[in-house]
C-alpha cells in the first residue's frame, strides 16, 4: 500500500472500488493507459506494488501507463485480473 494513503476500512474500499467500475463503465472509450492508471492509484497502490500483484515487470507497467507502450491482450488480462475486470471490446453501432 502506498505509504502516502491513510488505509482504508474494507467499507471504504468496496465503496472506492464500486465508484471506479462506475467511473469505468461512464467511458467505455477511455484508453487503456488511463484505465490501468486509474485502477491502480484507486487501490493505492505503487507502480512495483501493482506490477508485482499482476505478475509484470514495473518497467513494462510503467511504459503503458505513460503510453510509450501497448500492452497485449494476455498483459492488459493481467493487468485488469486484480480488480476482476476483462478485456472487451467496444463496437460502434452501424448506421
């Protein structure tokens, strides 16, 4: 846990985590980068801490965070696996 956070109660943390699915779900178009981010600094977590709970190198979080990289699909699962989320795809309706 980021030293920096006074921890939360498990109350508070159901409560944070039900607002980020919600803040997720409002922007199905947010770009990967974004979304790792946010996951990650909504469950107070370092860049090594996150990483090492995904099973990724910190280097490799930290380029896709600032969009210097893509991940691929079997690392965005990764990355997305700790707050029970996957990977899906966002179609535009064909007029």
């Amino acid at each position: 846990m980021d030293k920096r956070f006074k921890p939360l109660t498990p109350i508070e943390q159901l409560e944070e985590r039900r607002v980020l699915f919600d803040e997720l779900a409002a922007d199905p178009a947010l770009p990967i980068p974004a979304v790792v981010r946010k996951i990650r600094t909504t469950l107070r977590l370092t860049i090594a801490e996150y990483a090492r709970l995904c099973g990724v190198s910190a280097r490799t979080l930290q380029d896709i965070e600032r969009g210097e990289s893509s991940p691929t699909l079997a690392t965005a699962e990764k990355l997305l696996k700790p707050v029970g989320m996957t990977v899906g795809a966002v179609s535009r309706k064909r007029t």
